[in-house]
C-alpha cells in the first residue's frame, strides 16, 4: 500500500468524521448524542494520534527513512482533540 494512502487518507476519516457529526444539525442526532459521538471520536484519535507517535519515535531511532511518515498520521490524527476543544 503507499505510504500516501496509509499515512494520510486512511488517518483523514477521523478528521472528516469528526466535523461531519460536528456540522449535524441537532434536529438530525440530538444534542447529546451528536456531543457523546464527536467526544468518542476525538478519543479515539488522541489514541491513535498518540500510537502513531510512538511507533514514528522508535522508527526514528532505528534510523528507518519511513518514521516521518508516521508523524504525518500523528499530525492528521491530532486534528479532532484540537478541534473539539476550540469548539466546546
């Protein structure tokens, strides 16, 4: 699989989960449920955010040239937490 794919797109569904659950209209979710589902989302990317940056540090430090990949997943994956707190 490229590197494009795995590193970018596949970790841009949260980003863009995350504001469509967010751009909602409340009629459609309910209020408590459209908040339950953007907080279940930016947790689960702070997760995921924080495994990508785990495992792009141990790359780096076996020298491995695909490390910075897994910082750009860090990066996309980092996007929802920021998000859900400028917005709440």
């Amino acid at each position: 699989m490229s590197p494009i794919i795995l590193h970018v797109l596949v970790p841009a569904i949260l980003p863009a989960l995350f504001f469509l659950v967010a751009s909602t209209p409340v009629e459609v979710l309910g209020c408590a449920t459209r908040g339950l589902l953007a907080v279940l989302i930016a947790f689960i990317s702070v997760l995921s955010a924080l495994a990508a940056a785990i495992v792009g540090m141990r790359r780096k430090r076996t020298g491995d040239p695909k490390a910075n990949w897994w910082a750009v997943s860090a990066i996309f994956l980092s996007i929802p937490p920021v998000a859900l707190s400028i917005l709440a």
